[in-house]
C-alpha cells in the first residue's frame, strides 16, 4: 500500500487527484454561500410562482397547471426554468412567462424570490437549497399508474436517491391520481407530505377537451413533423435503461406492415425516447419520424392511434383515451431484476410482447371491447379518480395558499 502511494507521488497522480478534491470542495462550499446570500437578498414575492420540469420544457403537468392561471388572468408573476434559453424556440412558451436559466443568478434569484415552487421531479434539488419561511414546493411528479419502482430500495443510484430524500423533506404538497399513487408516494420519498387528491393536470386535456381543440392538436402535431392527413400515427416512446441489454429490437416495418392488414390505410412512428436517451435517435425517414424534440407527449397522444411502450408510464396516461396500446416487454426478466416493478405486467390492461412476432400476434387478434373493459377492472382496482378537473381543482388550491385562505 505504501508503494502504491509513492508511485502515485512520483507520478503525480495522487497530488492532481488531491489537488481536484480540494477545488470541487471549495467550489460547492462557495456556492452554497452564494445561494444563502442571494436567497438573503431576495425576499418572497407574494404570489411569484417558479416553474420547473426534468426536461427544462414547457410541458407535463407544470404546462397545464401554469396554462389555467393564466385562463384565469393570475396577476402574479409566472416564472419557467430552462436549460438554455438561447436553446428555446420562439413560441414554445406563452408571452406571459419569463424564462431563467438553470443555475445562473437570476435563476437564484427567481427561486428564493418565488412564493410558490411547481415541480415535475427532483429539479430543486439538484444541488442543495433552502426553503423559506412562506415559500411553498407543490410536487406533481411525472408518472401515474406505472409499473416502475421508484423508491431507493430499488434505483441504484444514490446521488438520485438523495435528491429524491430531499425533495421529500421539502414539498408540502404532492398530487396523485389515484389510492395506488398515494402508496408509491408513501412508499418512496414523501412518507409525510400532505397528498392532494386530485389527479394530474396533464391528463384533463384526454378526459375532456372538446372535438375542435383535439382537430386543433391533430393539425398542429401533423404540421410540425410534416404528417399528411391520409396517414395515421403510432406513437413509439420507450423508458429510460440504466443497463442496456444486448435483446431483441423493435421491427418497425415488421409493425407498419401488419398495422397495415390489420387496419388497412398508411401508417407512420413518431419514436420518442426517453428524455434520457434523447441523442440515440438522429435518423428519421418517411415512416420512423423522430420525436424527441417535440415537448408535449399529451399532445402526441390525441394525435396517435395507437401507442406503444415497454414500461414508461406514459401509457397509462394514454390508456384514458380507450386507444390500442401494447407493451413490448423484451427484456423484461432483465428489467424486473434491475428496475422492479410494483405489481406483474400481467395486470395492467395491455397486450404483453416479448418479441416482434408475438407483437404481431398481439395487433392481429386485437379484441376493443375486451381492452375496454380490461381498463375499467384495471382503473377500478389501482383506485383511480380522474375525472379531467384536475386544472381547475389545483389552481384553486394554489390560489388560496398564495392568498393566504389555506
């Protein structure tokens, strides 16, 4: 062992990796300081509302929440965080919103200054803050009714976890859509945190928009990938893997093919990976276009006829809409001893694939009713209660709390 430490002297090796610790050290302790003094500096704006998303997009449950307040003319100040402004499109977020990007002065400033935090995951912590005295974290979460373990015991992934204890210990309120949901919540990170009954924002614009807004969606989702109205869309959005396995891959001609006899008319995929996994897909032709850069997945639902995942829980929330939905599990022995999963795939509404053939089988014999029905025993059982007010039952929440009446 001694030897080893002075071949690492002599080589340089241990002073350099000193040399590092001691800068990585001084650097986080400076910025802690320099968040306490800009967290000093600002005092609370009654009624400020801070916005954030993993994906640093206009979208998920944030998007709604914020879309409503402004429906209604909310006088406060609405702020989004964003990974890189000079990276946003003009008109991805409405005129009424600024826009701080993550980690810069204004960001600190925004977030100390914010009377209301609306978080989608862990995207306050992922460094170390401090909640003040009349500042309030509303956690909405991303997922609904998956499959997917999320809690430490089963993510390998310990500077994840801490975010996730963290996050825990901050929110005063988390918002689920079902008993089930309230349990994962209990079960992971938020053991103590005052739930909100309500369902999720995202998902009233599934249960309850009228037929032109949802032709206005088709239009919209149809211009932007360049989709002529003669052609229907399967929507392809696989999770994120923390291991790859070398296992069989989706045959998308295979699926356009049978999609084909089955239903009969063209068909084209929008695959969208994982925000994780964005960089994978750069290849797009005339029937695989790729997704990855168009923010809202709500709106690729009611443009999609059909949907397809592995076990991203994005497909529960699709299962509203009464539209076909298949799970292409290939590697689900792997997966289940890698990731768990809170109940067997067996008991989700779905038809289960664990090759390209048997997916073919799946599209074939595909029965409606016998989904629809499959989706009621399935919601009834996991104790669902959206209803599509979800919007205007949060907002009045949040209203109250930044008026005081709560």
């Amino acid at each position: 062992m001694i030897e080893k430490v002075r071949k690492a002297i002599k080589n340089g090796n241990l002073m350099e990796k000193v040399f590092h610790k001691i800068f990585f050290e001084l650097s986080y302790q400076i910025s802690k300081v320099s968040r306490y003094y800009w967290g000093i500096m600002n005092p609370i704006q009654p009624g400020r509302i801070l916005f954030l998303t993993f994906q640093g997009e206009y979208t998920c449950n944030p998007k709604y929440i914020c879309n409503k307040l402004l429906e209604r003319n909310y006088p406060g100040d609405l702020i989004w965080v964003v990974d890189a402004k000079e990276e946003k499109k003009e008109g991805s977020f409405p005129a009424e919103v600024e826009l701080v990007e993550r980690g810069t002065k204004e960001y600190y400033k925004a977030l100390y200054s914010a009377n209301v935090w609306i978080d989608n995951a862990f995207n306050v912590t992922r460094e170390f803050v401090w909640k003040k005295r009349g500042q309030i974290y509303i956690e909405t979460m991303h997922g609904s009714l998956g499959i997917k373990r999320i809690g430490s015991d089963s993510v390998r992934n310990g500077k994840r976890n801490q975010r996730g204890f963290r996050c825990g210990k901050l929110t005063d309120y988390i918002i689920a859509n079902s008993v089930f949901e309230e349990e994962v919540y209990r079960t992971s990170f938020w053991k103590n945190t005052f739930i909100w009954k309500m369902g999720h924002a995202r998902n009233d614009i599934l249960l309850n928009e009228s037929d032109d807004e949802r032709q206005r969606i088709h239009q919209k989702v149809r211009k932007y990938f360049g989709i002529s109205s003669d052609k229907k869309i399967i929507l392809y959005a696989p999770t994120f893997r923390d291991q790859h396995a070398e296992v069989e891959e989706l045959d998308i001609k295979s699926l356009l093919e049978e999609m084909e006899k089955k239903h009969g008319g063209k068909w084209v995929v929008i695959v969208r990976e994982h925000h994780r996994d964005k960089q994978k897909m750069s290849e797009k032709s005339d029937d695989m276009l790729n997704g990855n850069n168009y923010a809202d997945i709500q709106e690729l639902m009611l443009a999609a006829e059909i949907g397809i995942t592995d076990y991203s829980s994005w497909i529960f929330d699709f299962m509203l809409l009464r539209k076909p939905a298949f799970l292409c599990v290939f590697d689900e022995k792997i997966y289940k001893e890698d990731r768990g999963f809170y109940y067997p795939l067996e008991e989700t509404p779905f038809p289960i694939a664990h090759s390209n053939k048997e997916l073919k089988e799946h599209i074939k014999h595909f029965n409606q009713s016998q989904y629809e029905e499959h989706i009621d025993s399935f919601v009834k059982r996991r104790g669902c209660y959206e209803n599509g007010e979800a919007c205007n039952r949060i907002v009045d929440e949040i209203i109250k709390l930044v008026e005081g009446k709560r």
